[in-house]
C-alpha cells in the first residue's frame, strides 16, 4: 500500500481533475487539496473482532443524508483506547464491497471535522484482528456535493472521544 502522503496525494489529484470526483466543476477551478489531520501512529488500531451474534450477522438500516434508507449488516465489533478512555465500534458489510465499513462519529464531529460523520474502511479480519487505520478516515461524498446520499453513521458508533486523524472540515476555495 501506498504510504499515507502519497494516498492523500493521490486523492487530492483525484478530486481537483477526475471527471469521477464528487467536487462540481466550479470547485475544482479553485480547488487546492483536502485538509488533514497530521498522521498519527496512534490511531492506528489493531483489535480482536467480537462477532456478531447472529452467524450471517444482523441487518442494520442506516439513513441517508437524502432520507433514503441502506442496509448493511453488522459484522461484530472492536473495543480500543483512545487517549486512555476505553472505546467501541461496530463493523459492517455490504454486498458490493469486501472491506468493511466502519463509519462514526467523533468530539470533533461538527467542530474540526464533519458534522455528520466520517468514514473508515478495513480489511476483513485475519485470525479474528482488524486493522483499523484512522489516519485514512474519510469524509462522505456529500460533503462536497448535495446530491450524493451518505449513510449516517448508527448512534452505536457515536464516539465521545476525538479521533484527531484523518480528513478534517472541507473548506471550499
């Protein structure tokens, strides 16, 4: 994988010119890269699964920043520190995607960062350990276009801790 400065390199040349960016025209005109957290080794987790109780795992419908529903199922969940207070979150999966699917929300939440939430993916679990890397934490695509439809992160994924990684609050130039 590549290192973090080249993803966020990457990233940054995807939304200033790729027809397939979320960023509307005119943003990208003026657009000059995302903003992000300084890495954070950190927040860089590795934590044992606790699976879900139901085998196939539970269905789970999160709404939408447009009022629709999706449906995803809840593979089980991690337990963490954070700033030495004790933390959880649940994992999900859909059909279209092997990675898992990891969105929250966090203290800076509406603050430093999106007030809606932000998103993580992970590898499925190997020998029951995710890796859960909050460095490479996303914002949802409708934070730079009103017409994307975003899951919002369930309530149980509401974090009280600040997770100080990742993308923070998108200023449009």
């Amino acid at each position: 994988m590549a290192s973090l400065e080249e993803f966020r390199k990457a990233k940054d040349e995807f939304f200033a010119s790729d027809p397939r960016s979320p960023l509307m025209p005119e943003q990208r005109r003026t657009f000059h890269g995302l903003s992000y957290f300084p890495e954070d080794a950190g927040l860089q987790v590795r934590a044992k699964v606790e699976p879900d109780q139901e085998p196939e795992g539970t269905e789970i419908t999160m709404d939408t920043t447009t009022g629709t529903e999706r449906t995803y199922k809840r593979v089980g969940s991690v337990r963490f520190e954070v700033g030495g207070q004790q933390v959880e979150l649940a994992l999900y999966s859909s059909e279209e995607d092997e990675s898992l699917f990891v969105p929250f929300r966090d203290a800076t939440s509406g603050k430093e960062t999106y007030g809606g939430g932000r998103y993580l993916e992970a590898d499925p679990p190997e020998d029951g350990i995710v890796v859960l890397d909050f460095n490479y934490a996303y914002n949802p695509y409708c934070v730079y276009n009103e017409h994307w439809s975003c899951p919002l992160p369930p309530r149980e994924n509401w974090l009280q801790v600040p997770i100080r990684a990742g993308e923070t609050n998108f200023e449009a130039s």
